[in-house]
C-alpha cells in the first residue's frame, strides 16, 4: 500500500491559513494528501477588522470566538488544524514600541517555544513544511517567531537527543517559505483589470507593498490552485472578526483574478530530496522518495 503524502503549515493566529497557501492546501486535500495547519497561537490580542464584529460580545469573547471562526475555515478546506497553545503577542504600535505582554508566544525562548511544533511534527510525520521567512510575511512578532521555531523545529524532530519526550524522530523533507503577495501579482491583476477597463481596488495595496522594506524571495515553486480560489474566499470570511466580506480584498471576481496569477507561490529553502527548480508541485522529488 503507497503512504499518502503529507503537508504541515504552520501559522501564527487564525486566519493566517485562510490569507496564505489556502487554495493549495485544498488542492492537495482533493488530491488524497493529509493536510495539518498548526497555529501557534489563539489570537487573543488581535484587532476586529470587520466593523460588523465589533460588539461587546465578541470582543468579550474574543478568544473563544476565534477557535470557532478557526473550526469552520477547518471545515470548509477539509484540513486538519491543532493549536500549539501560545498567547498571541500583539502587534505593538508606538515611537518608541511598548514591550510585549509578559509571557506571550514571542517572548519566549526559540527552543521552548518550538517543543509543541517538534510533538506535532513527529505525530504527524509531514514531508513538506510551510512556513513564514525571517520578516514573518510582515514584521508581526508573532509571525518572526512562527519562522524561528518552525525552523528550529524542521531539523530538532529528528534529532533523537532533542525533546525526547516528544515522539519518536521523523525529518519532513522540504521546507518551504510563503510567498504569498508577490509584487508580480498585483502588477499581472492591475494590467488586466486595466485591459478591460475596470477599476484596481488593488492600487493603494500595490502601493504599500512596494513601500516595505522586506526580502523578495524568488517564487521557486508555482502551484497552480486557482480552481480553489472561491473555496479559499469562503475560508477566509469564515474568520468573521479579521475579514470585511464586503471590502476591497474580494471586490475582484476570481475568474479574473485566475486569468492574471493562477498560482500560489512558495520559496524552497530547504529538500533533503532531488528536485528541479522551477517546481509546480510542493511533492516534487518527495513522491518518488516515498514511492506514492
């Protein structure tokens, strides 16, 4: 019997798996792989970013309600999701920055916040893992954590002396970076919009991309997912409190947005198998080393 390939993606807060690799992860579910999103932390200091939300109840209620928001993005992408049981950190705002709450997910040491990642890691068994680079996608501190520990964590999981409480060994074999809002994108969707004389609710996204002082990382890997476009738009307006369902991010039609940029995109940091860069596929080079 073939072993069915598996994929981990790990997150800093709800939501995060519903904005970055939403449409690939339900590809390769549809396709028969397992599929875990790990969220590190429950969200419990992020901002109400739809106006609909913002109640006493729910603002009350802010950490239970995001699990349940979490639950249902689940749901919709036919994933597995587990929390690694961190508190969220805030995004600090200020000159100077205030510091973070005492105790939160970003606080913590590299090593102990990466034990919960090593246990899911070795219980699940992922071949791939997908992950935020240096700056965090953005410079969230919650997110910079996220890429130290799952970078921490993609070689600590198998080494037998580290964590040894924690499962038995097991080395996932690619490591791959979000590429999530590639300038390229924005550029593709703009001239197509323009050819058909419609209106870019994009311009003033496109215009805070190019102003952040990130790394560009080259797109080694395009996987082509846009038949999941709508699936993923569900998931995310799912997560009711951090999504407008009426603002600009969905003012697009997805048939559009497919004809421009039909792919998400990754960087390949890391493979202990062969492969061929430019990729179209996550499994590239895992599918002939686990013989699927």
């Amino acid at each position: 019997m073939s072993e069915r390939l598996r994929l981990m993606a790990v997150h800093a807060h709800p939501d995060d798996e519903s904005s970055k690799g939403a449409a690939t992860m339900a590809r390769y579910v549809k396709e028969g792989a397992e599929v875990l999103v790990v969220t590190m932390t429950g969200g419990e200091r992020g901002d109400i970013l739809n106006p609909a939300m913002e109640r006493p109840d729910i603002r009350e209620n802010i950490a239970r309600v995001r699990r349940q928001e979490m639950e249902r993005a689940r749901e919709i992408l036919g994933v597995e999701q587990e929390f690694a049981g961190f508190i969220d950190s805030g995004l600090p705002e200020g000159d100077p920055l205030p510091p973070l709450p005492e105790g939160c997910f970003a606080t913590l040491p590299v090593e102990e916040a990466a034990a919960p990642l090593v246990a899911s890691i070795r219980r699940f068994r992922p071949h791939v893992v997908l992950t935020y680079d240096e700056n965090g996608g953005y410079p969230h501190p919650d997110h910079i954590m996220t890429h130290k520990v799952s970078m921490h964590a993609f070689d600590a999981a198998n080494d037998p002396d580290a964590y040894p409480d924690a499962g038995e060994p097991w080395q996932p074999l690619k490591l791959y970076y979000f590429v999530s809002f590639p300038p390229e994108r924005f550029t593709a969707l703009a001239d197509l919009l323009a050819a058909r004389g419609l209106e870019n609710p994009f311009e003033d996204w496109m215009k805070r991309i190019k102003e952040r002082d990130r790394p560009r990382w080259e797109i080694t890997t395009r996987v082509h997912c846009s038949e999941y476009f709508d699936l993923a738009d569900e998931a995310l307006k799912a997560h009711a409190t951090q999504v407008d369902p009426n603002g600009f991010w969905f003012a697009v039609p997805n048939d559009i947005v497919a004809e421009a940029w039909p792919t998400e995109d990754y960087h390949l940091v890391r493979s202990l198998v062969e492969t061929e860069i430019p990729e179209k596929d996550l499994f590239a080079g895992v599918r002939e080393a686990v013989r699927v």
